[in-house]
C-alpha cells in the first residue's frame, strides 16, 4: 500500500510539471527560486532547491521543453557573480553553463533549434553580447552589441532586442532594434518617440510564435526637481504588438498602472502573459521595491486575468507551447565550460 502511494505521488508530481507551461522567478516563503505553474495560475510548483542566497532567476525555456536555462549568484573569492546554469524541468541536474569569471551573465536565450545561447556578459571593463555553441563550447563575442532582454525569431534568422535604457534625468529612454542572428545589420525597429519634457523606455521585446509580429512594452517618464534632487515619476505604461517590420502598431487595452517586469506571449499568440507591479500614476518613484503579480490578457476579448496573488513577488518569466520544435540532444555535451573566441573586427 505504502509503495503504491509513493508510486502515485511521483506520477502526480512529474505529470503536474510536464504539464506547467509557466515557469516564473519569485520570492516567497523567504525562498527564491524559480516556479513552474500551469496556464489558469494552478498547480505552483517549486523547481529549484532552497537555496535563498543563490537567488536563481530569469528562467528560459529550451526548444524541445526538456531543460530551463537560468541565472544564479555564485561566490567566487573576489565578490558575488550572477552566473548561467541549465537544470532539467523537474529542478534536478543543474549544472553550470559559463565558466567561473569576474562579471555578470545576463538576458540568456536558446536559438530555436536549442544549439546556441545568446547571453550578455557584464565585466565591469566590458559589457557585450555572445552567442555560445552547446556543442563545442566556443563563445563568440558579437562586435559593439549589447542586446537587452533579446528573442530569436522562430527561423531563427533575426534576433529582437532592446537598446540600453538612459532613463535618468536628461536622458533618452531605450528602444526596440533588430539584427541578423550573427550580430551583423543591427537597425532600430521602432522610430525614436518625441515627446517634449519625457522620457518613453521601450524594453521586453518578443516574437510571436509565427514571427510576424513582436510584442513589447513601454514606460513613460517624467522628472520633477526637488530642492537638490530629481525624483522619477512614472506617467504610463503600455503594452504594444507591432508587425516584424515595426509598422502597424496595436496598443493593448491593459491597465496603464500595470508596470512590466516580463513579458511573453501565451496561448500560441491569442494571449500575452506578463508580470507587473501596480503603480500609483503621477508620482515619485522611490526605489524598485514593488509587489509583482502574474496577469493573462486574451487580446480579442480584452480581458485581464491576474494569475497570481502571493504577498511574495512574481517576477521574469516564460511560456512554451506544446507545439515546440523537437531536438535531438548528441549525448552530453562535449565540453561544460564556454572558451570565449573574440570576432575579428571586436577591439
């Protein structure tokens, strides 16, 4: 009887998160780590151990829904670094991906055939973006590009991404760009918004699962002076679909108060799924100290669906479709450790 319960339990814990298509970073209990949930927001589950410290976030999906490729804080002897591991989607076999170096790696992505990883790497000295080959471990710099919270398109050609946000008094906000998936050809998609004493920061760019549109947000802001201090004031946020080519340009109907910390699309392109903080419009911004949640937003119906309610915080996060791209994995991978090969013309 006993064995038999074990048995059943397992089958229930291993079908509960072959069926989560949700997989999200929170704080909650006192525990950070990333969370696996289905589509109606049932079914919570944590993947990855209680390591508080560690702090494990920016969870991605791989093309074929067998791994979830993340970053974590390592202690090297020098101070604390946010390096990238891979881990199976039931939390076990988490291995690290880039080897132990001085520097942050960030903004992680699969190619849609799952044989390379776009990532950004921080060094203090020098902040770029790579693309690593799986196979043979070789990273490859991409010459003058950081490419903030990139997407691959589903062809695997192109690659989305946001330009470095300059939103601090007198600066400009980012914007949404585009390059060939080799780095090369990079032109902004988005034309620069003029508006007069503000600041718009386009950022979280995403292709849909056809590739002919690319969803993304934008924040407005503002800046008051205060005696010796400017503080931010946040006016709006939107949630917008433009077309591959950045024309025809749909506003969704989401609440302006609803600030994005994640984005994606959802339900094969009928949905979009994004975590957001609930602001109060119009005033000073003090800090990023915010209570994110998880929504839903069917696009034809206009409804709005918070996923979520956890005195935690709700943040980064991604949806697989069950019609994804299989792959076919060689065995182990030959080497666990990238060796970085600089692009010719990269200084």
């Amino acid at each position: 009887m006993r064995i038999s319960l074990i048995i059943f339990c397992f089958v229930v814990l291993l079908s509960t998160v072959a069926d989560a298509k949700i997989i999200f970073s929170s704080k909650r209990d006192g525990i950070t780590g990333i969370y696996a949930m289905n589509d109606d927001g049932s079914t919570e589950t944590l993947l990855t151990e209680k390591l508080v410290s560690n702090y494990p976030h920016y969870p991605r999906w791989s093309p074929d829904g067998k791994q979830i490729l993340f970053r974590m804080r390592v202690s090297l002897p020098e101070k604390y670094e946010y390096h990238l591991f891979l881990m199976n989607t039931s939390g076990t076999n988490v291995r690290p991906l880039t080897e132990p170096q001085v520097g942050i790696n960030n903004d992680a992505i699969f190619s849609p055939d799952g044989k390379q990883v776009l990532f950004t790497r921080d060094t203090f000295k020098k902040h770029c973006s790579n693309i690593l080959d799986l196979e043979s471990g070789e990273i490859i710099q991409l010459p003058n590009i950081v490419a903030n919270s990139p997407d691959w398109s589903p062809d695997g050609r192109q690659i989305v991404f946001a330009s470095t946000s300059f939103a601090i008094a007198g600066g400009a906000g980012g914007n949404i760009w585009i390059m060939d998936a080799n780095g090369e050809n990079a032109r902004q998609l988005l034309p620069t918004p003029v508006v007069d004493g503000r600041i718009i920061d386009r950022s979280h760019p995403r292709w849909s699962p056809d590739g002919k549109q690319i969803l993304y947000t934008e924040t407005e802001y503002t800046f008051e002076k205060r005696g010796f201090f400017e503080f931010l004031i946040v006016k709006a946020n939107r949630y917008f679909i433009c077309d591959q080519n950045g024309e025809n340009i749909l506003q969704l109907s989401i609440s302006k108060k609803l600030m994005s910390k994640g984005i994606d699309w959802m339900d094969n392109g009928e949905s979009v799924l994004f975590s957001a903080a609930e602001l109060k419009l119009n005033r000073f911004l003090l800090g990023n100290n915010h209570h994110y949640n998880i929504y839903k937003h069917h696009i034809a119906t206009k409804r709005t669906t918070q996923l979520t309610d956890h005195p935690g915080s709700d943040s980064e996060l991604d949806w697989i479709s069950g019609y994804t791209l299989p792959v076919s994995p060689k065995g182990k991978m030959q080497r666990q450790w990238g060796k970085v090969k600089k692009d010719s013309s990269d200084p």
